[in-house]
C-alpha cells in the first residue's frame, strides 16, 4: 500500500487502488495501529477483519475493482479510539436495508454478512453519502484494558491458503492451512470442492485445523462448498476449528449449519 498511514490524531488521507493488495494493505495498517495502540489480542483481530470487510465493500461493491475509482483510507488513534474512514467513488447502497444475514432464510446466502461482521466488531459504525458519489464509513473502536499478546505479523498476515487432498477410506479429507480471504484463498477452496464433486467425491472433509483466518468471502466460499456438495447429493463436514474460526461461524449463526468435528477419526466414522 505505499507509505503506512499514521497513529496520531489527524492521520493523513490514503488514496488507494480498487485492488485487493489496497485491501490487505488497509487491513495490515489497521492492526499495527491496534497492536501499538495496545488492543488485546482479540480486539486487534476483530478491528483487522471490520477494516477488511469495509475495504472490501469499498473495492468490490462500490467501486467495482475499476481503475478509475479510487478509495481513500485513514486510521488515527484518538482519546484512546481506534478510528477508521474509508471512502469509495461508487454508487452507494442503501445499508438500512440489507437482508438479515441470521434470518434463517439468508443463512446460506452471503448478502449483509460483510456488514454484520463490520457491527459486530466495533463499538460505532456510521455511513455517509459523499459529494458528488461516493460512500464513507467510519469505524469507531473504544480501547479496554486488559493485559494483551501481540498478534505478530506472522500471526497476522500468514501465507495464503495452501490445500491438499488424500483419501481415508471413501472420505475425501481436504487439509487447508493459511489464510481463506476474498480473492485466491475462496477461490482455491472454491475449486478444490468443486474438483471433488467433478470426481463424483460424495463424502468431504475440510481440515480447518491451521486455518489462522478467514473473513466474509471465506465463510462465503464454506457455505456455497456445503451447498454444492449437498445438491450433488453428498455430505460436507468441518474438522478442527480454531477457536477464531468457530466463532465466527457461531456470531453468523453458522455453526449448526454445519457438522463440526473436533477428532479426525471421529468425523470420518461419522459419514453415513
């Protein structure tokens, strides 16, 4: 992303690509301004994944990845507050009429999921029209004052999704390591399932044990591998989750959606 944005009060306005390198560059800047401002562990996670998600929609659904539009991203500390904008050039949306992505009819659709996780996350989230186009979001998040462990950057921004197939029997175990985020990490799991189910594979499991993130688009692609599988008449099951990972299928109300297995051997007898 160029030059890191500032941590003081007043921090400068970036002008970004409507790229996914802008994305994670957003996102990287946004933890280390947490990480020294000294959020725990947890807080700098979720404040990551809200900038990522508002760049997100900043990128793809407002300026639609186009290289004349740009996107404008600042993060300050301020009164022990971790303030984020992020502006875009796009047509807006109308955010008080997003679809309820725990309504039991949305929860295999992906539609509002972002912005849930963005209200989830932080303590203020407000949106604004811009002159003459354009949407701004400001993403407000109060510090508390427990003792915390830094989330290095090798925590933080590990390699990307890595995934490899082997045979237990007739169940397809499906081990995925790294980062499953918007752009290559979906779209590997993307393909990797629909290669399986191309196979005639009707039984898959998806080790989730060195999974260390995954943000909407990820939980998007589970959803959608779950889906696919199922209509082809298969089965599709989730092994070893982190505690991160689980819970975030637990706030989308994802979690029974899916059968989760914690022992290898387990899930594997557990396929009908």
């Amino acid at each position: 992303m160029g030059e890191k944005p500032s941590q003081e009060a007043g921090s400068p306005e970036h002008v970004l690509d409507s790229t996914l390198e802008s994305v994670d560059g957003a996102e990287k800047a946004a933890l280390d301004a947490a990480r020294e401002a000294g959020f725990d562990e947890d807080e700098q996670a979720r404040i990551g994944m809200a900038v990522r998600e508002a760049m997100v929609n900043a990128v793809v659904h407002g300026n639609r990845y186009s290289a004349h539009k740009k996107v404008r991203f600042s993060v300050a500390i301020e009164d022990r507050r971790f303030i984020a904008r992020i502006a875009d050039d796009g047509d807006g949306f109308d955010y008080e009429n997003i679809p309820d992505p725990l309504a039991p009819e949305n929860l295999l659709h992906g539609s509002g999921r972002g912005i849930f996780l963005i209200r989830s996350f932080v303590d203020e989230f407000q949106v604004r029209r811009r002159a003459p186009a354009g949407t701004e979001v400001t993403l407000i998040k109060r510090r508390n004052f427990k003792d915390y462990r830094q989330v290095t950057d090798e925590e933080a921004f590990s390699v990307s999704v890595k995934l490899s197939t082997r045979q237990v029997d007739d169940v397809s175990v499906v081990d995925v390591a790294g980062r499953i985020t918007l752009g290559d990490g979906s779209s590997a799991l993307r393909d990797a399932v629909r290669d399986l189910v191309g196979k005639d594979r009707k039984k898959i499991l998806l080790n989730l044990a060195d999974v260390s993130y995954i943000d909407s688009s990820g939980i998007g692609e589970l959803v959608s591998g779950f889906t696919t599988v199922t209509n082809n008449g298969g089965q599709l099951k989730l092994l070893g989750l982190t505690k991160r990972v689980q819970d975030l299928l637990q706030i989308t109300k994802l979690y029974t959606v899916f059968d989760v297995h914690e022992d290898e051997a387990h899930a594997i007898k557990s396929f009908s």
